[in-house]
C-alpha cells in the first residue's frame, strides 16, 4: 500500500480530535483537522466583517483567504493569510459563526480540493488521519478505515465544557444541539455515517480505550 487513509467522523465533542490525534502519533501518519479549516475561513470572514447571515456575502469572498495547514498530530497550526490563528478558531465569536459558513457551497468545494490535495501529499510519507464531518461520504470516500464516533449528548457536552473556561454543561449542551441540527440538515454534505463506517459510541470509554480501539479496527481493516 502506498499509504493509509483513515477517515474519522461525528459530531462536535465525540472525541474526534483527540483519538485522530492519538492515532495518528500511534501509527507515525499526518493528521488533519478539517474543522480548523472550516474554523479558519469563518475567523477571516468575521475579520473582514462579512455579514455570516447572507450566504451570497460568504460565497462571494470564498476564494480570498490563503491558508495554510499544518500536519503534525503532535502540534496542528493553522494560519490565514501568514497569521496563526490556532488560538482564536477556538473562541466563541467563530463557534457559533462555523456553522453558517461551513454550509455555504462555494466555501466547501474549494476547502474539499485543498483537503484532497492535503491527503495525497501524505500518501508519500505513510499516510493521513482525517477527521471531519464528511470525510468518509465526501472528502476520501475511498478511504480503507472509516470510524463513525458518537457520544451521548450529556458526555458531549461535559467534555467540551472541560475543555474551555466560562461555560457549563447546560450552555455545551445547547451549542452543540444548535450545531448538530445545521451541520446534519444542511443542503451540502450534511454530518451523515458513510454507510461503511464502523461506529463506535465513545460515551462509556476513556479516551486510551478508544484509541486502543480505533488502532485496533486498523489493523483489522489493512
Ligand atoms: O470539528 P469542529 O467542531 O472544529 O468543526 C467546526 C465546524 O466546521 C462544524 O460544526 C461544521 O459546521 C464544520 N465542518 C464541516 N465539515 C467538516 C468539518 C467541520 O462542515 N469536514
């Protein structure tokens, strides 16, 4: 095999970034997180003060950001425009922005091709972890190991609430039931199970149980 594509899918606060993380220090592959992407552009269309309501607005400006990705699981980066914007992607202001903008069209077709050109340029060195929303059905539909994870709402909510300051579980738990619902009924490449994914509820497992797990579907698989 010239290299190993894993595809890694679900909802926000599944466990996704962590376990794509750990697996792919695991196994010495590239790793991609393509909702910093999705986080990157929404970061400079705020900046340019883009209105994120009006879709034809976002459309419009879609091909101007320029970024660049990292792809070290050890240290994931991220800039637009030659300005690191690892930090702010997380903030609240793009959280509750990404999801407008990630459903429009034109701002989809171009982060897929640059996402595909991401993974095949890791092909040459062993190969590439993704993880996304659509990876599976869209992004690398072809991909050998695709793993569908899910959690139940309250974990969900209690593992993102661990990870930022100023928030409680009740406000997680609305925000991401405020995601879910545009990110699985939008038009384009709604948040969906490819029909060969593994699934795998993460609610009653430490984050090592699923890596362990994941690595274990792998081996299975390839
Ligand atoms: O994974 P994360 O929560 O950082 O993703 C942020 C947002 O980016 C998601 O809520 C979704 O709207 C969008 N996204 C997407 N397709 C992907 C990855 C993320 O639409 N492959």
């Amino acid at each position: 095999v010239a290299g190993l594509v894993v595809a890694i899918d679900g909802p926000s606060g599944s466990g996704k970034s962590s376990v794509s993380r750990g697996v792919a220090r695991e196994l010495g592959l590239r790793y991609l997180d393509t909702g910093a992407m999705y986080r990157a552009v929404t970061w400079w269309m705020l900046q340019k003060g883009v209105d994120v309501g009006d879709p034809a607005a976002i459309a419009a400006r879609a091909g101007e950001p320029s970024l660049t990705v990292g792809t070290d699981p050890g240290a994931p980066a991220i800039a637009v425009d030659g300005v690191d914007v690892s930090g702010p992607i997380r903030g609240p202001e793009v959280t509750s922005a990404v999801s407008a903008v990630s459903a429009v069209p034109e701002v989809r077709h171009r982060l897929v091709a640059m996402q595909r050109e991401i993974i095949a340029r890791s092909l040459e060195t062993g190969g590439i972890v993704v993880e996304g929303r659509d990876i599976g059905t869209v992004v690398a539909p072809d991909a050998p190991v695709k793993i569908y994870l899910t959690a139940s709402a309250e974990a969900r909510a209690r593992r993102r609430s661990a990870e930022l300051a100023g928030t409680t579980v009740e406000r997680q738990k609305a925000e991401l039931a405020r995601r879910d619902t545009l990110d699985s009924t939008r038009g384009i490449s709604p948040l969906t199970k490819a029909a060969d994914a593994v699934e795998l509820d993460t609610t009653p497992l430490t984050l090592d149980e699923v890596i362990a797990e994941v690595l274990r579907i792998i081996k299975e698989r390839t």
